[in-house]
C-alpha cells in the first residue's frame, strides 16, 4: 500500500481485496501527519498487514532519521490488543537494525518479524551465507531483495534459494530480468510474493519489477502456482511488450491446466538454459534476437530448423531439449488459407529482406512449389539465402525492382521496416518505395504492429488484397502449444484468447 493517506490505503484495498491474502503498508510513502495514525490499520484493512518503513538507501522513501523511523515502528506496536486481528501481522526490520526491544514488543503480541535486506543496485555474491545469517530466531521469516542486473544475478538467487530450503523466506530479483521471480515464488522458495495496484496512479510501485496485483492474480493465477504447476515462457531481449503470456495462459486457464506462461528476459542465453533446468521449464517460446544463438543448445532438431537456421520454440524432452520452428508452418498456413489456395504452385512470389523472419518464409514457400526473387537492402545476403534454392535475388535498388516485374503474384514483405517501436521515423517507412503496384498482387507484410504498414496501405490504395502478420502470429502459437503439450490446439476457445490487438 504506497498513497499517501491511510484512507486512500484502505479504498485501494476495498478494490483489489478479492486478490490478496495480505497488506504491506509502506510507512515511508505516507505524508507525515498520517503516519502519526498507522496503529488502527490493521483493524481497518481486515487481512494481515505488515508494517514496513523503509529508509531511502533500501529503496524506499523516509528520510528522517533511524530514531524517528523507530519511534514509528513502535507506535505501530503500541497497545497490543488481545485480538490479534487488531495488531500488525508482520514487523519488517532490516538485517542490521539492532533494537531488541521493539522485537521483544513485536514477539509479545503475536507480530511476525521479516528479517529484511535490500540491494538496490546488484544481486550479492554470496547469498547462501547472507540468508543463513540473517535469520536471529527460527520464528522470523528472512527476506532478500536485491537488484537483478543480468540473468545470472536471478540464477544465482534462485540456486541460493535452493541451498537454503527449509528457511522460511521470501526471496525477490528486483527490476526486469526478475520478473518471473514474483510469479513464480513457489519455485524460488518464497512464502509469499510483493505486488502492487499499479493502476491506481497514486499508488506506484514499491519496487522496481513489481507486477500489478490483477495480473498477478488473474493472468498469472498466482494463487494455483505450486510446485507442481509445468512452467512455460517467452525468452529474448529486451522483451519489453509480449502478448504470448495473454495467449498462452488464457488458453490453461480456459482448459484447466495446472500450467503457467511466464516472460523469461534474458541479457544470456546461456544462464536462461540454466535458469529452465532449474525451474524444469518445459517449453519455451525464443523471439529476438535469440532464435539462432539458440541453437547450439539444442539437444536434437527439426528438419525445418536445421535447413532454416532459425529456432522459435524449444520443449524439454527426456531426451533433452528438442527445438522446432513454429514460424514457418504458421507463415504458409495463414498466407495459404488467406488466398484459399493448398499449395504455391505456378505463383511467382517476391521476398523482401533476407533476415531470420525471411530464411523461414523463404523455406516454406520453396516446399509447396513457388518461383521467388528475393530482394534485400544487403545484397549479398539475398544472394546467400537464394543460392540454396535456386531463387532469383536482387537489391532493393532500381533493378531489383525492375525485377519484381516477373515475380509479382504474391509480395511479401519480411523487414521490420514499418513496425512499430523500431524508431520514430520508422513507420513511414516502405522498403519497397519504388516499385508501382498494378493492383493483382496479392500482398502479405509479416509486421502486424500498426495493422496497415506504410507499405500494405500503398498496395490497398492500388487495389491489392492485404494481409499483416498477425493471423500468422497466432497460427505459430498455436503449432507451439501443440509442440508443448502434445495436444490438438483447443480450437473452440480461440475466439476467447487475447492475443494483444488483433
Ligand atoms: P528478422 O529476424 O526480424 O528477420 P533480422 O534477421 O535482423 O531480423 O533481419 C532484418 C531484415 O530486415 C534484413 O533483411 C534487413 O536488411 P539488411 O540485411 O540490409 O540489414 C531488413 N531491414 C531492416 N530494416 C530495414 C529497412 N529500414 N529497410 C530495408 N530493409 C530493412
């Protein structure tokens, strides 16, 4: 609970109350004269409320000084009322405060001590050591907050976390590469897991990282997690805006598994796979820019990922870590369904851009029979991805063009020219500038963020029909689920699945 006044605490907590089970009232986001009043909360809130004033240099807000920030605390243990319900639940104090009186106050009247440390800028080396430690009495339960500046810094907390099973703790990576570490708090030998009511804009977040409390609770399913949940999850970088987390877990909730999808950021391919083993992660959907450094990590492979070069999904086998590419499947399918057609047989189709989304679009197209001319801005890499198939190959230069004359039954454009969040003067962008539509292409752009990029509204206003690549995208999702479960995508709940915009 971070307002500014214990009312507007206590109204925040009447909105989301069916999601939580307890109540951290962070002293320090309080305006001054309402801290004064602290002691009735926990009789207002009605749930178990943990009393937390957290000095500046430990991420928090209050200023004054430790005797004040004491002083505090104890008024907020006055009066211990013989109904525990009417008392702090918790008393958070740090790991090097030492006042045995107010933990004497705090044992008398049945309020838990959290035993806390915080690391706002980095995770510590040693943090076996550092829980072991921390603990003064085998009542307190410890709590470890640090920053988490790469996927090793959440690796080496989730292995200390292993190490000291048994302790009752809460272990969090703050900050992005650590999300996952609030969802799955189960799995990092957490009791319980910091959220927040980020929607309500007086009340930010108490940590970096924090999720908000209805995703927390009802995309996630916070509550269902257990040790025996199967995990799935995203991984690239920086992976700042995912939908497949909406898609994936709509789809458990809906058939009632005991599943979650969670985003794995990572900065390390490398500790991820090690962070999966720990977690016995098993699938994993891999977007940018990890779909070919994953690779050497592959156990076996498909026929597709070997040809392509590309790996969009990886599933845990007992045989080790198998990985398939879903894009491409969902490429042809979508385009095919799309001009109602089962094969490109006799079509001449253009390719723009030889990048990893292009080698897929580039395979699908050549195994159900179409002639294609590939053009890219770099020109030897459209030679490259040509030379294997036999295809024509071009720049995107006023011959390549001149070229699209005899290859123009079906464009497709796979650049991320025109997609959105690449950089401001990005979206006006059409990799294809020059060349004049006749209005019969039929035209595929793989971007799906806007809807209609520079370059499909151009091929619209000539009279072509138009496809983005977000039926592809959801067609590739599905193929994953399948590679995941092993089970037939639950088609009837597809129109019940969010999938971002569509
Ligand atoms: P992806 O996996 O999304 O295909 P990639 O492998 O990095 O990403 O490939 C990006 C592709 O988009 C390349 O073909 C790139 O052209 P270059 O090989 O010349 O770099 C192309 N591309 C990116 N931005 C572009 C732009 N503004 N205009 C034209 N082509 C562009």
């Amino acid at each position: 609970m971070t307002a500014k006044t214990l009312g507007r605490n206590l109204e925040i907590l009447e909105k989301y109350r069916k999601y939580a089970d307890m109540a951290e009232l962070r002293v320090d986001y309080l305006d001054p004269d309402e801290r004064l009043l602290i002691r009735r909360f926990p009789e207002l809130a009605g749930m178990p409320v943990i009393l937390t004033i957290r000095r500046d240099s430990d991420g928090g807000l209050f200023v004054g000084g430790e005797g004040a920030r004491i002083s505090l605390m104890a008024r907020g243990l006055a009066y211990a009322e013989a109904d525990r319900r009417r008392n702090f639940a918790y008393l958070d104090i740090e790991e090097d405060l030492n006042v045995s009186s107010l933990e004497e106050a705090a044992r008398t009247f049945g309020t838990r001590i959290i035993r806390s440390y915080h690391n706002i800028k980095g995770t510590d080396a040693d943090l076996p050591v550092k829980i072991r430690s921390m603990r003064r009495s085998g009542d307190e339960i410890v709590k470890v907050a640090v920053m988490a500046n790469s996927t090793r810094d959440v690796l080496e907390l989730l292995c200390a976390g292993k190490e000291c099973e048994g302790y009752e703790k809460v272990l969090v990576s703050m900050g992005h590469f650590g999300i996952y570490s609030r969802i799955l708090s189960e799995q990092f030998g957490s009791l319980f897991s910091y959220c927040s009511a980020l929607s309500e804009s007086d009340a930010p977040p108490a940590a970096p990282g924090q999720i908000e409390i209805r995703e927390l609770a009802n995309l996630y399913r916070f509550r269902n997690i257990t040790r025996a949940t199967k995990i799935y999850g995203v991984t690239g970088y920086p992976l700042k805006a995912t939908s497949s987390p909406s898609f994936f877990n709509t789809v458990f909730e809906l058939e009632g598994s005991n599943a979650v999808y969670v985003p794995f950021p990572a900065d390390s391919i490398t500790d991820l796979i090690e962070i999966s083993k720990e977690l016995n992660v098993e699938g994993i959907s891999v977007t940018v820019p990890y779909k070919e450094a994953i690779i050497p990590f592959l156990d076996f492979e498909s026929d597709e990922v070997r040809v392509i070069g590309a790996c969009n999904t990886l599933t845990s086998t007992p045989q080790g870590w198998l990985g398939t590419n879903t894009d491409a499947r969902g490429f042809s399918d979508s385009l095919l369904t799309f001009l109602s057609k089962s094969n490109f047989k006799r079509q001449r189709v253009t390719v723009i851009g030889a990048g990893g989304a292009a080698r897929s679009v580039v395979f699908e197209l050549h195994r159900l029979g179409a002639k294609v001319l590939i053009l890219n801005r770099t020109i030897h890499k459209a030679r490259r991805l040509a030379a294997p198939y036999k295809f024509a190959w071009g720049g995107l230069d006023e011959q390549g063009i001149e070229k699209m004359e005899k290859y123009r039954d079906i464009i497709i454009q796979t650049t991320s020219a025109g997609m959105e969040g690449i950089n401001p003067d990005n979206l006006s962008d059409d990799p294809v500038a020059m060349y004049n539509f006749c209005g019969r292409e039929e035209v595929m752009d793989l971007v799906y963020k806007p809807k209609v990029t520079a370059f499909l509204k151009r091929a619209s206003n000539a009279g072509c029909n138009i496809l983005n690549g977000f039926d592809m995208l959801i067609r590739q999702a599905r193929y994953q689920y399948t590679q995941f479960t092993g089970k037939e995508f639950p088609e009837h709940f597809l129109s019940r699945v969010q999938f971002g915009e569509s």
